[in-house]
C-alpha cells in the first residue's frame, strides 16, 4: 500500500534545509566530536533529518538514529572504557504554536508566513522561529541549539516574532 505524501513547496524545501543544517551542526559539535573523529560527515546527518521530516518524524531523532545506527563504539568502547552514545530526552512545554496562532491560522496563507519569517536578518531568530511555528520543535530543543534556556527563547526570540507576525498579518 503506497503511503499518501503532500507535496511540498520549493520555499518548504528551503526552510526545512536550513533547518537542518543547523540541528545538523549542533548535533556534530555535541555529540562525538571530542571523543574521536567523526565517521559522518555534516551532509550526511542533514540529509536524514529532511527525509525524516519528509516522512513527518523528528529531524533531531532521525539524526540520532542514524548516528547510532553507523557507531564505531564497540562493546569494549562502551564497557571498558566508558564512552557513551548520545541520547535524547523529550520535554514538554507549556507553550505550543497551537495555541498561539489558534485565531489567525485559519485566515492567513502560511505560505506568506514563511516568507516573512525566512527575511528575518538575525539567522538565529529566523531558526528559532522556523523551528518553533513550522517544525513543531520545543522551546528546550530550540534552546538547545542556540544555547540558551528555553524561558530566554520564548521571552526574547519567540513571544516578540509572534506578536511582530500578529500585527502584521491581522485582518481586522
């Protein structure tokens, strides 16, 4: 039985890459670049993460997977020598983009959203925003990446965009 895919648009496409690419480089810097020399390289992990996203799964996890699917630990890596491979741990948040946008998603084109998000100068708050509305990612994920404490990416990178794209994508 052949699963039903949506297409996606060229600016999707875009967004997701850049998406990515930056989980992608914090994954590497994070996760096993100090204790050996990586065995994947950057676009490797970059292209899982949009063919997870493809499949509508976590980049960040699909990443994961990869990484520990490929992993030189052997079992004496692991139990002599103490080397760990890296885990996730999922947290819950009491913000969601549901709720946020709840009122204006119906009324506006998300493709306009995406548009106006992806001019945002600061690379950072285009990510975060990005991350957060489109992908669905938590604000400790987010906060994760741009190292920072997730009450610091709501108050000073999500909260100020959401009202910015609120007043100016509000029909009345």
């Amino acid at each position: 039985m052949e699963k039903s895919v949506e297409k996606k648009t060229e600016l999707e496409i875009k967004a997701a890459y850049a998406v990515a690419t930056k989980l992608a480089r914090k994954f590497m810097k994070h996760t096993h670049a100090d204790i050996y020399r990586p065995h994947m390289d950057l676009e490797d992990f970059v292209q899982d993460g949009i063919l997870a996203w493809l499949e509508g799964r976590p980049m960040y996890y699909a990443m994961l997977d990869s990484y520990r699917a490929s992993s030189p630990l052997s079992r004496w890596d692991r139990e002599v020598l103490g080397l760990v491979e890296p885990t996730a741990t999922e947290f819950k948040d009491n913000i969601s983009a549901e709720d946020v946008l709840s009122d204006i998603e119906v009324k506006i084109d998300s493709d306009k959203i995406i548009r106006r998000i992806q001019s945002i100068k600061d690379e950072n708050v285009r990510f975060a925003t990005l991350a957060y509305l489109y992908f669905g990612m938590s604000l400790r994920e987010i906060g994760a990446v741009l190292g920072q404490s997730h009450e610091s990416v709501r108050q000073n990178i999500i909260l100020p965009e959401i009202k910015r794209l609120r007043e100016e994508f509000n029909p009345c």
